[in-house]
C-alpha cells in the first residue's frame, strides 16, 4: 500500500464505474486512516457500502464508510438527499458498537430532506408505471430530488427555522397529496423531525466553506462516490439511472468543490459485471454460470438484499467511466470470486448493424440488435484468499488482469481478492 499511497495527491476521488454495487466502501476504508477528510457528494440511503472487519460487517448508508477509522471526519454534502431518521439510526448504531460519532459528521445546511410523502410517492409512481417500472428502491431518493428542482424542496437548514419548516411541509403535503390522491400528514412529519432536530442540529455545517478552508490548510481529503457510472442521470442507461449526477463532475457540484482541487481519480470496478433492477444489460450471462457468481460472489444488494444480475466483464462500460471521470487508476474487486471458472470472457467492443458503439444504448431494438465483440480467457481453480503479490496470482488470472488494463485504457493498482478490508493486493 504504501506505493500505492505514494503515488496518489493531497486530494482522491473513489467512483463506481460499473452499475454500483462495485465494492467502493473497502477501498474507501482501507485508504481513509491517510486521509483526514471523506465526503460524500450524491445519492442517499439507497447506496450501500459494506466494511468487513475481522469478520465483523459493518454496512454504511448515508454515513462515508470511512468512519470506522476514529481520527477520520465524514462530510455528507449538499448534492445527497438525507433521510433524518436513517440517518440518527446509523449513527446510533456504531455508537452502541463503542464508535464516537456524532462529533465527526458534518451535515451540509443544503442537502436536502427525504420526507415520508417521498417514500409514498415513489411507491406511487412505481406502481402507475406498470410494466415500464424503472425498479427503484423506493426510498424516496426520485421525488425528493424531483422537489430540489422543482424548488419545493425542504433543506436541512429548514430546521433551523420551525415556522418555515411547518410551512413548507403543509404545502408539500397538500400539493402532492392532490396530485398522487394521497392522505399525507404533515403534522406527522414534523413530529418525526423533531424527534432528531437536536441530535442532527449540531451536524449542520457549511461543508462549502469547511471543505475548500480545509484544501487551503493543506487537509486531505477523500471524495467517496455512490452507485456508479452507469448510474448517473446523464451518462447512464436512463431511464434505468438514479436520480443524481455521480460522475466526477456530480462531486464537484455535489460538495462546492474545485475541479482542481482533485488530484485523483480511482475508478473501482468488479472482475465481473452485475446490476440490480431493470435496464439494459449487454453483457448478462443467464444460464448457471451467471447463477455461479451470483452465489460465490453474495450478489446481493447490502440495502434491499435484491439480487443482482451478473455478466461478463463489460470494458466498453468501463472504458466509458475512464474516459468521463479521467480515471488515474483502477481498484479490480472480487477476483477471486472467478476461481474455478474453466474460461472467462471480456466484451470489448459493441456493434449496431456496422456501426461501432462506445456506450451501451438505451433503446430496446438498439440492444435487442446489439452485437458483441468477445475475447475468450482460460480460468483458473487456485483460491486467491491470502494472496498479497501480483506476482503469486496464478497466470491465468495475472492475464486476465493485463487484459483488462488494456481493454479499458487505465491500470489496475489494487486487486481484491476476499472480503476482508486486508484481502488488497497493491499492484506496482
């Protein structure tokens, strides 16, 4: 790790590159004791971020996964959407693990605030959908940040100020409770604020100004994405996308940053390729093969425990996140998940008729015709667990790692090869 560290500035982002789920907390966790702050730019609890420590799993939602380490400060910025409640709950959760806290979290006064109607709605929605149902988790994320930009939304500062917030709940309840016939209670929803206003108004902080004061003081900071790539409202497959822009640049605007200020970018990406939900998904193996690393792998979503849908390594899609993000470097994870797979297959290019494809198309006659370009690779039976050298990887797997680093245009500088946040090998 440390020529890995070495090689890394004052200030790292960490992105998903794939469909999330790509295995970002353990990095984060595993660099984040060298960093003094880590920061989380978009999405809410619908991201899912699992640390195994010595056996022991810790899932994080809305908190940076970094705060495990006891010196660390987490920054939740302005681009998320904060659920309160899950929020008091998961602090309070480490907490009763003998972690201190709340005195580390800086909360920004803008994020704004998932509200049950928010849940109610998305249900709602989901369902007149129909058979055209994008497969959201239904936390709310959609319409609270549908409410940021139709600005109705009700911020975190709003706590401040009970006469405003009982206010913009009234009318967010009356407004959107006409429009999708729903008995919504704004009084309820209040009650429920306040029931954690004291323990979330110490958090409330100008994480702008804390952030950039904090770069100036020569502080390092680790920016820690959510979901991935493929995900993100503008260069995803929308509509099967979230709600929020978590590419590089959703980090910037996310957390009032400077492009600048980013020194870095590791681009973290399975040895393999799953997505939850609906949605194009050009490379998907569905026979046993695919029910194989599914099972091997505990491809399950740490926030919904839905299963995920598993492929082959798609380096059309993870080119396409380098390229966007300007990505310096690749975390592969799960590699050993791949073990005793006689032979291993990387799509490295699309076709439409004869027309070269460099993202995955979001029609359905587009991919019903899409062709893809394969390159076969024979497997390996050895187990990974323990290995800590590039070198001691059977050769199989040592190719198949150099293939990917062709394929996509980026180095790999850390494998993941177990569960364990100790289970990296850092590649020269």
């Amino acid at each position: 790790m440390k020529d890995f560290l070495a090689s890394l500035g004052q200030n790292v982002a960490i992105l998903g590159t794939q469909w999330g789920d790509e295995g970002k907390g353990k990095l984060v966790d595993a660099l984040s004791s060298h960093f003094d702050i880590v920061c989380r730019s978009a999405g809410g609890a619908n991201a899912g971020h699992t640390i195994v420590v010595n056996g022991d799993k810790f899932i994080f939602h809305l908190l940076p996964s970094a705060m495990l380490h006891p010196n660390t400060i987490g920054v939740i910025g302005n681009g998320t959407v904060v659920e309160i409640a899950e929020l008091a709950k998961e602090i309070k959760l480490l907490e009763d693990k003998g972690l201190e806290i709340s005195s580390r979290v800086k909360l920004s006064l803008r994020a704004h605030i998932i509200l049950n109607y928010h849940k109610e709605i998305d249900a709602a929605l989901e369902e007149r959908k129909g058979s055209k149902k994008v497969g959201t988790t239904q936390r709310g994320i959609g319409p609270a940040y549908t409410d940021k930009f139709a600005r109705i939304g009700i911020r975190c500062e709003d706590l401040l100020d009970l006469d405003l917030l009982k206010e913009k709940l009234e009318f967010n309840c009356a407004f959107h409770g006409k429009n999708f016939d729903l008995n919504l209670d704004p009084t309820k929803e209040l009650e429920e604020l306040m029931s954690y206003r004291e323990m979330i108004k110490p958090l409330l902080t100008d994480t702008r100004k804390f952030l950039n004061d904090s770069i100036l003081d020569g502080k390092k900071v680790l920016f820690e994405g959510a979901q991935g790539q493929q995900l993100d409202i503008d260069h995803g497959t929308y509509p099967f996308v979230t709600s929020s822009s978590i590419c590089l640049g959703g980090v910037c605007t996310g957390l009032g940053v400077s492009p600048k200020s980013i020194s870095d970018v590791i681009g973290i990406t399975k040895a393999y390729t799953t997505r939850v939900g609906s949605g194009p998904f050009p490379s998907e193996i569905t026979d046993e093969i695919g029910q194989y690393i599914q099972k091997k792998g505990v491809e399950f979503g740490a926030t919904t425990g839905r299963p995920r849908r598993c492929g082959w390594f798609d380096a059309v899609v993870v080119r396409n996140a380098v390229e966007t993000n300007g990505i310096n470097t690749i975390n592969l994870t799960k590699l050993d998940v791949l073990s005793g797979l006689k032979e291993l297959k990387i799509a490295q290019r699309y076709f439409l008729d004869d027309t070269e494809l460099f993202t995955v198309p979001t029609t359905r006659k587009a991919n019903e015709k899409l062709r893809i370009e394969y390159e076969t690779f024979p497997g390996w039976e050895e187990d990974l667990s323990g290995i800590s050298e590039f070198s001691k990887l059977p050769q199989n797997a040592q190719n198949y790692v150099l293939a990917i680093e062709k394929f996509i245009g980026a180095k790999v500088g850390a494998i993941g090869v177990g569960p364990d946040r100790g289970d990296l090998i850092f590649k020269k």
